[in-house]
C-alpha cells in the first residue's frame, strides 16, 4: 500500500501525517523553513511562489489561532486565501465531506489546508482527489481529530534544532494529555524519525494511550522522574471539558502533579527549552511563572510556524 | 581555454571603481555572484556590509521545476530606500535571474538605481537586461553552462559544463 | 422436475462423504446419492466434471435492509447476491427499521422472502421491544410468525435485570438467544480495536475487555436461566477461551465468528480504509490466529457472512463515522476456501462450518445432502476465483474490505428446493 501522501517519485504530494515520512523529507522541509523566516523582517513580507493560487482552509472545526496561522503563510506566498468554517451542523443537513470538496474543486481549487473532529478526515480527501484524477490538488493537515497535525511537528522539530543545533543526544518529554493529542502523535514520530534518542511521554493513566510504548516512546506517571535531565520539555493542552469528569478529578489535581511550575522544571537540564503548542491554560498544564519564563520558547514557536508552514505550501505547490 | 576568472575579478573591480557613489552598495546572487561580490567588496573597500541574495523565491520556473532544494536565506544588510545598488552576478545568460534579483530587491524597500555587473556576458537574453558592466562577452553554444567554480584554497575558476 | 447432477465431487460434511458420486433430485428433495433410484428419468442433467457438489451455504447472518433500509439493499438484491454465493438458508438479525420486533413484520418479511429463487430465511425476532433492551417482545407470537431465535443484533440491553428476564423468558418456550458481546460503556465510543494501531491512528478504542465483561455477563445469566445461548461474532481469543471454558463448566453455548475477523487484523485499517470499520472491531493478529485455529478445531461453531450491506455515502466518511459492517454472502464460500487453503484443512472439514454446523446452530435439518433432506445444493469449481469487484458484487453494497481482490472458489450453480436459483452466473 503506497503512502498516500507520497506521489510515485517519493515526493511530498500531500502533508498528512509525520507517521512514515522518510528523515531525508523532514530535514529538508526544516532546512527550506530556514530561509522563510528571513521574509518576515523585509518591507514586503511577500514572496510570488503561489501567486494566482487558490488556498481554502478548510476548517470542520473551528480554530482561529491555527487559521490565522496558515492564513497568513499563505497570503506571504501570495496565494488567495478561501476561509470556509463549516460547522458540523451544517453536513448534517445532507451535504457530505466530500460534497464539499466537489465543489470547492470545481472553483479551481489548489490546496486544501484542512482541520476535521475526526481521524483520517483529511486522508479521506486525499483519496478521492486521486480517485477523481485531481492530482494537482495538494492537501494539508491542519489537524484531525486525535490523529495527526503535522505541521505542528515540524514547527517544533524547528524550534527544537533552532535551539539545541542536532537532535542527536537529546531526551525529550511529552507532557499531559497525550491520549486525544494530535500535536502529540506527530511530534512523537517526527521525534524518532529525525534520531531523538529518548522520548518519553508523562501523564496520569487515563490520559496515556493504549500501547503508546509501541510507537517508541518511554511512560512515565511521575512528572518528576519524566522530568529528569531532559533537553526539552513540550506541554500539551488540555481542553476544558476534560479538566473534570471520568478522566480527571480537577484541574486542581491536575496541575499539582503534572503542570509545569518552575520547582518541577528543575529537575530538567538548567539550558532545557519549554515548548507548548498553544492556547495554554495557565495554571492548570503550565504555571505563568514558567510560562514567561527564561526557559520558555513558546512566542518563537509561533513565529517560527509562519516559516515552516510556508515551506511546506511552497513545497507542496513546487512538485 | 577560458579566461582566467581571478583576472576578470580585477578588471571588474577596475571598471567599476571609477564615479562609483560611496554608499553603493553591492549584492551577489547566490552562488556564484556572491563570490564575485566578495572580491569586488574587498578590492572597492565599499562602507556598506555586502548584500546577498538567493533568488529561488523569485524564480520563473518555479511552478515548473519547483523549489531548489538547498535555499540560502538572503540577507540585505544595509537600508535598501534611496540607495544605489550593483547587482553582482558571475555569468549573466538569458537574464531570468536578474529579473527576480530585481523584484526580490524592490521587495526590501525602494533602490535609487540598480546596476548590474557581470564576470562574463555569455549572450542568449530572453529579456532586455544589459549589464552596465562585463568584465569579458564570450559566445558559448546553448546546450553547454558555463559555471564558476572555488577551489578549497578559495580560487575562482570557469568551467564549461554540458547543461 | 428431476435433475441429476453427475461426475461432481460430492462433499457432504454432514455424512462424512468426500467421494466423487452423482445426485439425483426429484420434487425439490435428494433422491439418492450415487447409484440413480429405479425408474429415474431425469429433466435435466448438470454435468459437475471437476466441481465440488455440496450442500447449499448456511448463513448466520446476513442483512436484507428489508424493512427500512431499501437505500442500502432490497430483498430482490440480497437475494440475488445469496443465490450467487451459494447461501440457500440465511438467518437475518433484527436490526431493521423498525426492528424485528412485532409478527407482523416477520410474516411480511417471510411472505416477501417467498419466490422459488429465494434463499430459505429464517428471521432472528428482537428480543426486547425496538431493541432498546427495556421490554420484552411477544417471543412466542414471533415464533409463531417464523422467528427461529431471538436477539439484540449489535444493540446492548444494558440493563442486566432485564437481559436475565428476557432470557427466562425465552428458556420458557426452550427458544434459543443470540447475542453479540459488547459491553455498551467500554465500547461507546470505540471505533477500532484499542492497541497499537488505534494509537497511531488516534482512533477511540474499543479494549477486549468491552467484549469479555459483557460475555462474562451474558455466560453466567445464561447458566442461571438455562436458556440455550448463542454468541454472535466473537472477535477476540479471550472471549473465545471463556466459551470454552463455560462449555466445560455445562453452559451448552454455541458461537459463530465473520468472514472479516477470520482474515483480517486492525493492521488491515492501513490508511483509515472505511471498508475495515467492522462491528466488533477488527482485532489484533494473535486474536485473528486464535479465532481461525478456534474455527477449524470446532471450538467455534460455525462461519457467518454478517452480510451488512451499506450505501456509498455511509461509507465515504472519515474511520469513525463511517458505518460499520461490509458485504459479505457473495464471500462466504471464498473466504471459507481460503482459510481452508491455509490452513491446510480438508476441504469437508471446512465447509461444515458454513453447512451442517450452522444449520445445528439454527436448529435446522438442513445443510446435508442425505437422502430425502430437502434439495439445496451448491456446485463450485474448486480451481475457479471469484475477483471482489464492485461490478462483480451482486449485492447492492459495494463494501468489503476484500475490493480487489482474487479469492478462490467460484459457483456455479444453486439449487434452492431442487430448483436451479443461481446457474454459470445468471439468476434462475
């Protein structure tokens, strides 16, 4: 079964998921980001690459932070922009995923840059764009369900080499809520991928997946001993409606044995980096302390996604 | 046999040091140009901190042959409003690369004018580009690059390469 | 009419006869097998050189879509798929808009279901009122009307008091319960097998102890009742250890697993293929092993289509939203020779499990080719394949996770009643 995110030269012709892209295919999508985060500090914060382009992002749930985000990549490679919010309401009345997507291809649509509740959403597309003979047509994911975002990854893959140079000899932990995290899967493969030698994931049991150690990762419940002379520390989000109930007594809780406070951070390596993929939730994954902090790399994060999504489109769209 | 490109860096630099303005400033197209930059920047004793650029951004067959798969970051030192700026290339061919220097200069801010200096002027345009300066114009056959080369030792050499 | 089917293979499982022996049907029954009865002069003569003359396919389950769900499937469809197939009886589970749930809508079923082309139906009435496991139905009216069992199809009573009465209720008239094991909490939801490729594709898991709490439930109410049991499409080797387990222990329970589960594992799901969303899920490799070494060594009863066949559109979604369930009676012969292929089984040994052994499990004397049983009869080329394509499907679904490929065994002829239903691809 051929990756359907690789064309038949092993080109990128989609960005689906981390999970199975070869290392050559990571590195050069962060050594192309490089040069796409001078643009930022010209005067015309434009490049032609994808000039009389059509890119839809295509949100089935809506996010404004990761829109804006890929909103403005694509506008700094002049490409046209569609943003469409299509609540979940609105295809139940009848209109199916891929109704839609019909549709948007018959407006001469380029690129998809998708956000979907569900896994696999966006490899949905994908499969039918080529059913259809629409290769031209590329597909990002922004996000689906628990599954994969990518780009996400990459971003943090560049903001981790911005900052420790290799990703030989480092420990890097994940921390919280990897169970329903997209931003977790992905980071974990391109973890691997590029040689981390250790990645380990902390977090409560209701809140660790099934045979996560399988993916080549190593558990741990004690943040503290998770914590132990890592080079970088990623926190992950953990969304409100899950801060109580079956998964988790409170946030309270939550935030004493698995949030990150400046007394837990020492038990990481003193030049360790704290990344989180945003929005936080101060004080219950991340203290504001830590959060503000020196160590904090989290502002760069975002700069840095401009460049990387850049690149990824610029890749996309180049063939 | 070819000319000597250590030679044609001299020339270059002796025709263009006449009424040259002091706050000019020079930027060299990646690879080659750069390199060519270097020994006009040392040999001019110019103020202004060299430019470079690398055009893959701006390029014409982008759509065609996609992106370059080693891009440098380009890196415009110096104010680019108001200034006058040489373009330094090493061979100047059909002239696609000049024209996305160009619009990647303008994407800065805006020159007071823009020159263009060139090791060798091998003919071919297929746009109107004519260098103000060209150290030497050379016939070479389409079908065949001529490309300029560094030694570890830092020496420029031509080279004649079947496209 | 009176047809001899000569020089054919002939595979009884239920006698134990693998030999080459001719067929003599007269009046919709078996005549005699080997030697003609006396003074037989036959209408017609199938010569079956080189094919295999077995008894007609049991189906365990296999939806209709009738009533309710005609956008999926027809009856005139389905049928023409289980005549295609070979199935000459099939059980239908009661998931039906409405369900199965009142004698009105089994006799228009079994009414509707009456044409000499017509696989033999046998309904599996709903044993709690629109299957929402809260009140009992009208079991010995359903009987009455042609329901051969009762059960929930792949709905849970979630209230144990009432699943214990409705099993008392059913041992009273001695009918027999069918049950699919998924406890409605664990599984809510699950969309895939919770393990390593649930993990990596963030699907919603659905864990094994899903299906051992709610069969572990259903096993021990069965001993108090002693209502006979029949548990549908186990999918995992703990569950299959715990019937064994119960048997040893008295509790007489019978169990069938699908086509999908006895080939395929949750690896299968590869790119979130919608085809592999299955009911229970796809589990994991050991699980498949056990299940295929379960079927051939008897633990498990018998083979079942769980025929459910589903609209494009239902299909064409993202993993978790994606209905599940696939066709499957045009596969059940195919896959049942595959995995007697490698398994390295006696062909009689393996197609037992999809003729007498199924129809023990329905309580029919059916699936034998013994004199006097009555006339379906399926011929196949052993040699021949059947290639799963969306054209070559008759069944109005189009979704297997099979698409594509080349199964061996093709049939050649049905005989439903002595009448030729299916024959060299055309509808009798």
């Amino acid at each position: 079964m051929r990756n359907p995110q690789l064309n038949k030269n092993g080109g990128l012709q989609h960005l689906l998921t981390i999970d199975g892209l070869p290392r050559e295919i990571l590195s050069t999508i962060l050594d192309t980001a490089a040069p796409f985060s001078e643009v930022a500090e010209r005067e015309v914060k434009k490049l032609p690459l994808l000039r009389g382009k059509s890119v839809f992002n295509l949100f089935f749930e809506s996010s404004t932070r990761t829109r804006t985000t890929f909103e403005i990549a694509a506008k700094r490679l002049s490409a046209d922009v569609i943003n469409l919010n299509i609540s979940t309401s609105s295809t139940s009345k009848g209109e199916t995923l891929l109704d839609t997507v019909d549709n948007l291809c018959a407006m001469q649509a380029d690129m998809f840059v998708v956000r979907h509740a569900s896994s696999g959403a966006p490899f949905l597309i994908a499969q039918h764009l080529a059913a259809m003979g629409l290769e031209h047509i590329h597909v990002i994911n922004a996000g689906d369900g628990r599954h994969a975002h990518p780009t996400q990854g990459l971003l943090d893959m560049y903001t981790i080499r911005h900052y420790k140079k290799t990703f030989a000899n480092l420990v890097v932990a994940i921390v919280g809520d990897v169970l329903h995290s997209r931003v977790a899967r992905s980071q974990i493969h391109a973890l691997i991928t590029l040689g981390v030698p250790e990645v380990r994931v902390i977090g409560p049991k209701t809140l660790i997946p099934t045979d996560v150690d399988k993916l080549g990762v190593r558990v741990f419940h004690d943040m503290r001993a998770g914590l132990k002379d890592v080079d970088v520390v990623m926190m992950l989000r953990l969304q409100n409606e899950r801060m109580q109930g079956a998964l988790l007594p409170s946030p309270q809780e939550f935030f004493k044995y698995y949030g990150l406070t400046a007394d837990k951070l020492e038990c990481a390596r003193p030049d360790a980096i704290v990344m989180h993929p945003g929005p936080m939730n101060r004080g219950v994954e991340i203290d504001s302390a830590v959060a503000d902090g020196p160590h904090a790399v989290i502002l760069p994060q975002v700069t840095f996604g401009i460049a990387v999504r850049m690149a990824v489109m610029s890749m996309l769209a180049g063939g | 046999m070819l000319p000597d490109a250590e030679r044609l860096c001299v020339a270059l630099a002796d025709s263009l040091r006449p009424g040259l303005p002091p706050d000019s400033a020079l930027v060299g197209i990646h690879t080659g140009g750069v390199w060519v930059a270097e020994r006009l920047h040392a040999a001019l004793g110019l103020k202004t901190p060299l430019g470079r650029l690398d055009v893959s951004f701006y390029r014409d067959d982008f759509s065609r042959s996609g992106l370059h798969p080693q891009i440098k970051s380009s890196d415009i030192p110096f104010e680019v409003n108001d200034r006058p700026i040489i373009i330094v290339d090493d061979v100047l061919y059909t002239g696609r690369t000049i024209r996305a220097a160009m619009n990647e200069i303008f994407d800065y801010g805006r020159p007071a004018r823009i020159d263009l200096a060139v090791l060798i002027d091998r003919g071919g345009r297929e746009l109107p580009v004519c260098p103000r300066w060209a150290a030497q114009t050379l016939q070479v056959e389409p079908g065949r690059n001529l490309q300029l080369e560094r030694s570890e030792a830092g020496l420029l050499t031509l080279r004649l390469i079947d496209a | 009419m009176k047809i001899h089917i000569k020089n054919g293979r002939l595979i009884d499982p239920a006698k134990g006869i693998d030999a080459q022996a001719d067929l003599f049907i007269a009046a919709g029954r078996i005549a005699a097998v080997g030697a003609a009865p006396e003074g037989f002069a036959a209408n017609r003569v199938i010569d079956a050189t080189g094919r295999v003359v077995c008894p007609g396919l049991v189906d365990l389950s296999a939806r209709l879509r009738e009533p309710g769900f005609e956008y999926k499937a027809t009856l005139e469809s389905e049928m023409a798929a289980a005549a295609a197939g070979g199935v000459t009886s099939l059980a239908c589970p009661p998931d039906t808009d409405p369900p199965l749930d009142e004698p009105g809508l089994v006799e228009m079923l079994k009414h509707r279901a009456r044409h000499p082309s017509f696989a033999h139906v046998y309904p599996v009435g709903a044993l709690t009122l629109g299957l929402a496991g809260e009140r009992l139905t009208e079991m010995a009216e359903l009987y009455e009307a042609g329901c051969v069992a009762f059960g929930q199809a792949q709905a849970p009573v979630v209230d144990t008091l009432v699943l214990m009465r409705a099993m008392q209720y059913a041992a009273t008239f001695d009918f027999p319960v069918w049950l699919q094991a998924q406890d409605p909490f664990l599984g809510k939801e699950g969309v895939a097998h919770d393990g390593e490729v649930a993990t990596r594709l963030g699907l919603p898991g659905i864990p094994v102890s899903a299906e051992t709490i709610a069969l572990s439930a259903i096993l021990q109410l069965a001993r108090d009742t002693g209502v006979r049991i029949h548990i549908t499409r186990i999918s995992s080797a703990a569950a299959l250890e715990m019937i064994v387990a119960a048997r040893a222990s008295g509790i007489a329970a019978t169990c069938d697993v699908s086509i999908n589960h006895l080939h395929l594992s949750d690896a299968d799901i590869g790119y979130f293929n919608p085809h592999a969303r299955l009911a229970p899920p796809l589990r994991d490799g050991r699980d498949r092993e056990a299940l295929r070494r379960g079927l051939a060594a008897g633990a498990i009863n018998a083979l079942c289509s769980d025929h459910a066949p589903v609209d494009d559109d239902a299909k064409q979604a993202p993993f978790g939203e994606a209905a599940p369930g696939a066709t499957g009676l045009e596969l059940l012969l195919p896959l049942t020779l595959k995995w007697a292929g490698e398994m390295k089984l006696p062909l009689g040994q393996a197609l037992a499990r999809i003729t007498c052994d199924a129809a023990r499990v329905l309580g029919l004397s059916a699936g034998t080719l013994a004199a006097g049983a009555v006339a379906d009869v399926c011929i196949f080329d052993p040699r021949g394949s059947f290639r799963v394509t969306r054209e070559s499907l008759r069944s109005q679904g189009k979704n297997t996770p099979f698409l594509g490929q080349e199964l061996p065994g093709r049939v050649c002829c049905t005989l439903i009643e002595g009448h030729v239903a299916f024959e060299n691809g055309r509808q009798g």
